[in-house]
C-alpha cells in the first residue's frame, strides 16, 4: 500500500509502538489518559491512510490529513499531561514529541 512508503506513517507507527510500551508501565488510576492517548495515536494514523487512499478528491484527501494532524496536537498534549503527572520523563516526552512534530510538518505538506 501506498502509506506504508510514507516517512510520516512511518513515524507515527514508531511513535504509537513506542507509546503503547510506555502506558504499559503506568500505575493504575491513569486508564482515561492511556485509553485517549491509543485512540488520538489511532485516529492520526488511520486518518492518514484513508486520506492518502483518497485520489478522487482532493479537498476529501486534504480533510482526512486535517484530522490526522489535529490527532497529533492530541497526543502530544497527552504527552505533556503524561509528563505533568509524572508519568513520563521529559527526555521521553521531548523524543516522542520531536517524532510527532516530524510527522505533522511532512502530513501538512502532502498534496
């Protein structure tokens, strides 16, 4: 499939991999923030693919990578409260961030 060539599919997967190992890890009492986290990792990927798949139309293609970026403004707030609530190491934090900005510039720039 096409996405799969994509650098910014690719970081995402990297990032949602790299997530799904870190909530793992968290105490109890933290389920709501992990279970928002997946779902936004989710949409931002799965968004990304339909609107690449989309070559009929190119307003319904660029709708699809709106979603998909305002997927990753949401994962990287729950980055940030992650590491508010001492969940995450802010070295981790700035890592993951700097994937999903990467992401976000080569998304904004597909035609």
């Amino acid at each position: 499939m096409n996405h799969e060539k994509l650098e910014c599919y690719k970081e995402l997967m990297k990032t949602a991999e790299e997530t799904a190992k870190g909530v793992a890890k968290w105490p109890r009492g933290y389920s709501y923030l992990a279970d928002q986290l997946r779902r936004a990792m989710i949409s931002a990927i799965l968004n990304l693919c339909e609107g690449n798949g989309k070559r009929s139309s190119r307003i319904e293609r660029r709708r699809f990578f709106e979603i998909s970026l305002g997927s990753i403004a949401e994962v990287m707030a729950s980055l940030d409260l992650a590491h508010t609530f001492g969940l995450l190491k802010q070295a981790e934090q700035e890592r993951l961030k700097s994937l999903l900005k990467a992401a976000y510039v080569k998304i904004n720039a597909l035609p």
